[in-house]
C-alpha cells in the first residue's frame, strides 16, 4: 500500500514537471508570436533595414541566416559522416579511438564563442576569408560537426550485424557493404542528429558575431567573402546595441518570430525527409 | 576418422591441424577433415561446440570479429585461403553463406537476389533478371514470387526467406554453400522444403551444413562430423556415424538424444 502511494506521487510529480516544462515553452511561443506578430508584413519580410534597423524589414538577415546554415550543413554533413564511418568501420578500436571519440563528445560541450575565436583566427585571419559568409558557415560547421558524428556513429552501430554479414557473404566489399547496406539503413538516425545541429547552427550569435555578420548592411551578399547580415545577430543588436532600443520592440520579436519559425521550418522538412527515408528501408 | 596424413587429392576443403581463438579463449582445436565435391557435409553437436565458427572459418566470416586468430591451413582447390595475397571477395563468392537467422535486405525481392551479381558489375538488367530468375527456380522460390519480385522481402514467410537466402548465395554462381543451421527457425513444412532443397542442390554444389538436429544430419548428408568442445571427435559417413559410431562420445551424444 506504502510503496503504490510512493508510485502514486512520483508520477504526480513528474506529470508536474512535465506540465510546468511544456506551459514555459508555450509562454515564450506565445509571448513572441503576440509582441511579434504585429511587426510581420510583406514588406517586413522582403524588405531591406533602413536607419539602422530601426524602419524598414529584415530580408538580408533571413537571406544571410538561410546562407549560413546550408553552408554549415553542406561542409559538416559530409565530414561528419565519413568521419563516423572511419571511427566506427574501419579504425581499429582501441586507446585512440577512445580519446577520439571522448574529444569529440568534449567538443560537443565547448560554448559556441570559443568556436567563434577558433573561426576568427583560422578562416577570417590565418586563411584570409576575412568576415564571410565562408568563414561563419565553417565555423558553424566545425560547431556543429560534434552532434553529427556522435548521431551518426549511433546511428551507424545500430544497424543489425546480420545485414553487414549478408552483404560480406556475398563477397560485397567494405565499402560495397557500407555504401549500399549500412549507410541507406542508417540515414534516418543520422538525420536526427543533423536535426539537432541545424537548429543550433541558425540560432547562434557568438560564432558568426565574430566570422560573419555585418550590424547593418542593406545589400545581399554577391560572393562567398562578403559579409552578411544574420537574424540571432540582428535580433541581438536590435534588443541590446540599438540607440533607440526600446521603441523598436516590434522589430526586436518580428525578428525573434521569423527566427523561430525558420529553424522549426527546417526542423520540420528534416524530420519530413527522415520519415520518408524510414518508410523506404524498413527493418 | 579420417587419417589427415593422406590426402585424398579429390577434396574440395581440406582442413589442417585448424586452431581458432576469440581473444584468449580457443574455440577450436586442432582440427583436420576433409569435404568431398559435390556431397553433403553435416557438422553436428552441442550448442557451443564450435561447430558455427568452424564453418565461419571456411569463407572467412570470423574475419569481421575483432581479436580472432586462426592457426593451421584451410585448403580450397588446393589454395589456402589463410595464405597471404589471398583475395578474401573471390574467395567469398565461390564460397556462398546462408546464415541461421534468415537475413535478407530490407528491399525487394528481385532487389535481394541481384545484389551478388549487382556489386560483382552486372549491369545488363536482362542478364539480371535472367540470374534472379535462374537461381530463385534453383531455390524453389520462383513460382510462389514470380509475380510480386518487386515487394519487400520481408513480406515473405519465415520459410520463404530463407530460400530466398539460397536464391541469393546461389546468384553469385558460388561452388560451396556453407549452411549454419538453416532450418533451425522454421516450422517443420518449412525445414522439409528446405532439406528437399538441400538434396537437389548436392548435385552441383559442395555444401557444408551445420546442425543441432541430428535427424536432420542423417536425412540430408552424406558425411557427418561430430564437435564436442572446440574438438572434432569423429568424422565418417553419415550412415556409419549413425549406426555404428566409433567413439564413446559420439555415441553418448546419438543416443542421448535419440533415447
């Protein structure tokens, strides 16, 4: 009787946290959707800042967040599957692979402004790239490199060892095995990693803060070396640089609003594009 | 018993003097026996023998495990398949493997069959479709999934994935089918087909087939080797080891288990 009273409450406890988890997360939706709605225009969305930001929309910074993030997933997708592939396929297990994959998870757990240093000195100074798109989307990249080789290696061990013997048996190389039975089998879990990491690589300030971002800058950029404007960066200068920051509180949430609906978008067509893949490589 | 110093020179597999380790634990002991073309070689005994990683060393399969090590020869067609240079694909696709638990690919049906053939550069869809016909014909398998090639293999039964398995390991044109347990998860109707498969198979393949099931041993094989604890403790004609074992061991186990 004792120990189902126990049960009781622990359940009512965890339903608590779990209700108390889910309003906050409703409150801060809420809040930007009511203070950030009415600043959502068409001219809001397609337009260029004028006066600092302070009239105007916000078009170069959605453009310039949209750049940065394919950018960061076109470099560190590829390198961080064929690294799981390495460590999980081919390295030999062993003392190194261990300190590999504990750096790895360390890395995972650096705060993005040391990320944003390390991009500063290697892409914008000691490889030239100056501020650029270049250099904040590797930035991210690297940022953002750690989730993906994690979920990936997951992802990639948990395909059934039959499967690998099966194409073995038939006389299918490492790499025929790997490309044709492994990998299609693995897609969705390494898809959730990437999730993961997208969503942090478009909401970041501190990395492109130092690599990418142009305060004010009215015009797209023409090249892979011209700086662009970013949405979590205008977000920050709006809310805290900004001479008149407190009358342009519904430039500051319209922001806010396109940036969160942009990461659930792609958040969204990922988790789409993963539902389609598990459909056709059912096991 | 085989004497293992004369080499009869007609064998397709001849084994010598096999040791294997997992690690620091020896599975395998010593072992020497010969298989003879085109006949069928049951490896029987109790769970744990050994008698899986002994036919895994055969195509190379313990390879993939990390920390095993094999000492002695394995000779196929004279080569040894240990020996350095040796080119562990060839060797796989003349050496074909149809495991325990049925395993196919997550794809179609035709898909599963043409995946040997497909990866070794057959590109000519016609030439495909004839290999996928030919050898699910071979496995018994054509007239039931002739008209649905393109569904997932897994729709099918237990019985049928497996001899999907065969119509698969056969695809690749191998000389030697290695057979762990092949009918252990099967229904009884299921297991039949598969040792009448197994039957019309010995006419052109060398196959070797491991087994828990003694029975079943004697049904389908034309030799019999008997494992008990990582050592081969006799080897002979299926019939002879049936009826008249030579050792006390072998025995034991016959009768223990038919008794």
């Amino acid at each position: 009787m004792r120990q189902r009273s126990n049960g009781f409450l622990a359940i009512w406890a965890m339903r608590i946290i779990f209700y108390l988890l889910v309003s906050s997360v409703g409150i801060i939706v809420l809040d930007v959707l009511w203070k950030g709605l009415p600043s959502i225009s068409l001219s809001f969305l397609l337009d260029s800042p004028r006066r600092s930001g302070a009239e105007g929309g916000i078009f170069p910074a959605i453009v310039g967040t949209v750049y940065l993030v394919t950018g960061a997933i076109a470099a560190a997708l590829p390198l961080g599957i064929a690294s799981a592939v390495y460590l999980s396929e081919y390295a030999k297990q062993g003392l190194f692979t261990r300190w590999v994959r504990f750096a790895i998870i360390t890395l995972a757990g650096v705060p993005s402004v040391v990320f944003g240093l390390f991009g500063l000195g290697l892409f914008v100074i000691f490889l030239g790239f100056g501020a650029s798109v270049l250099a904040g989307s590797l930035t991210l990249a690297c940022m953002i490199l750690p989730t993906i080789i994690v979920a990936s290696e997951e992802a990639l061990q948990a395909v059934p060892r039959e499967l690998r013997e099966a194409s073995l048996a038939l006389g299918a190389t490492r790499w025929q095995t790997i490309w044709r039975s492994v990998l299609p089998y693995s897609v969705s879990g390494i898809m959730t990693g990437s999730i993961l990491g997208i969503g942090r690589a478009a909401g970041e300030t501190a990395p492109i803060l130092l690599t990418a971002a142009a305060f004010f800058l009215p015009n797209l950029p023409e090249s892979p070396f011209d700086q662009v404007m970013a949405l979590p960066y205008h977000l920050y200068i709006l809310a805290t640089q900004h001479p008149e920051a407190a009358k342009v509180r519904g430039m500051q949430y319209g922001t806010a609003l396109v940036l969160l609906v942009l990461v659930l978008g792609i958040n969204m067509a990922a988790i789409l594009l993963r539902g389609r893949f598990r459909k056709k490589y059912r096991w | 018993m085989v004497d293992t110093g004369e080499r009869t020179s007609d064998a397709k597999i001849v084994v010598e003097h096999l040791d294997f380790h997992y690690g620091s634990v020896q599975a395998l002991f010593d072992v020497c026996v010969e298989m003879a073309p085109r006949k069928v070689t049951a490896f029987i005994g109790p769970s744990g023998c050994g008698k899986s990683t002994f036919l895994r060393t055969l195509n190379r399969m313990n390879d993939i495990i990390p920390g095993t090590r094999v000492q002695g020869r394995v000779l196929i067609d004279g080569h040894d398949i240990y020996s350095n240079g040796t080119d562990v694909v060839a060797l796989r696709r003349s050496v074909g493997m149809v495991f325990q638990k049925s395993n196919p690919f997550p794809k179609s049906i035709f898909e599963n069959v043409v995946y040997g053939p497909r990866i070794h550069g057959e590109k000519n869809s016609a030439r495909l479709r004839e290999i996928a016909e030919q050898s699910l014909q071979r496995a018994g398998l054509w007239a039931e999934v002739k008209d649905r090639l393109d569904q997932n293999a897994l729709s099918l039964s237990g019985g049928q994935q497996q001899r999907l398995c065969i119509a698969r390991a056969l695809a690749v044109g191998p000389e030697i089918l290695l057979m762990d347990e092949p009918a252990s998860a099967l229904d009884p109707r299921s297991t039949a087909r598969i040792e009448d498969l197994i039957g019309e198979l010995r006419e052109d393949y060398t196959i070797v087939i491991v087994t828990h099931n003694m029975q079943q041993a004697a049904r389908v094989s034309d030799f019999t080797a008997f494992f008990y604890e990582g050592h081969l403790v006799e080897f002979g004609e299926t019939q002879q080891i049936f009826t008249m074992p030579k050792k006390k061991q072998t025995e034991d186990y016959i009768t223990g288990r038919f008794g």
